[in-house]
C-alpha cells in the first residue's frame, strides 16, 4: 500500500475515515528519517490492512505544532481516531513490527471505557 502524505487539508478527514494509522512526523533533512523510511515503506507493504501515512514537518508546521513535535522523526499510531502511541526515535524493522503486533492486540473497547471513565471524572 502506497504511503500518504498528509497535509492540514486532509488530515482530519483521514484520521477519522480509518480505523488503524500509523504515522511518521519527519523532514527532508533529517537523517535518522531518511533512514527510517525504507523501513516504513516496508512495513507499508507488510500490513496492507493499516493504513500508512507522513506529514512533512517543514511543510505542515501548523500539525508538526498541533501535536507538539519536538523531535523527528516521531511515530504516532491512532487507533479508532484515539492516539495510542506516540514516542521520538527511528525503529529497526523488527521493533516496528512487534510495536504493530501490540498496537493490534490492544483492546479498543477497554480504551474507549476508560476514556470515557477519565472524561466523566474530570467534569
């Protein structure tokens, strides 16, 4: 599966359309991403059931702020429009995958309860 470039235009549509994302804030000039990428592409082809995308942090500044990115590149996972992963720092092609096979077996229902729980506490 090709890999989307996401932009302020597209973003909002894309995380709420899929249910399983996995995304690579990163910059042409950043080493460690360039590295990365082979990797993502790979994993892309891997796992056509997710759905993979970037955002070109020098490009998209407004999301690389939104989501206060620090350092790139930074991978995010949204699981059912919900963020359940986010952490700096390339990854071999092994940890991507054992990361994917975690974020799979997570229970969506589980987390949706307890933000929901979070959510009626804190009103």
């Amino acid at each position: 599966m090709a890999v989307l470039e996401l932009t302020e235009e597209n973003f909002e549509s894309t995380i709420t359309s899929q249910d399983f994302i996995l995304l690579d804030f990163w910059a042409p000039w950043c080493a460690p991403c360039r590295a990365f990428a082979p990797i993502f592409e790979a994993a892309s082809e891997k796992y056509p059931d997710i759905t993979f995308a970037k955002v070109n942090t020098e490009v998209e500044q407004g999301l690389a702020a939104s989501f206060q990115i620090r350092s790139i590149p930074t991978l995010m996972i949204f699981r059912e429009k919900v963020i359940i992963f986010s952490q700096p720092g390339s990854l071999p092609a092994a940890a991507l995958d054992d990361l994917i096979a975690q974020a799979k077996a997570l229970d969506m229902a589980q987390v949706h309860k307890e933000i929901a729980e979070q959510q009626a506490a804190a009103s």
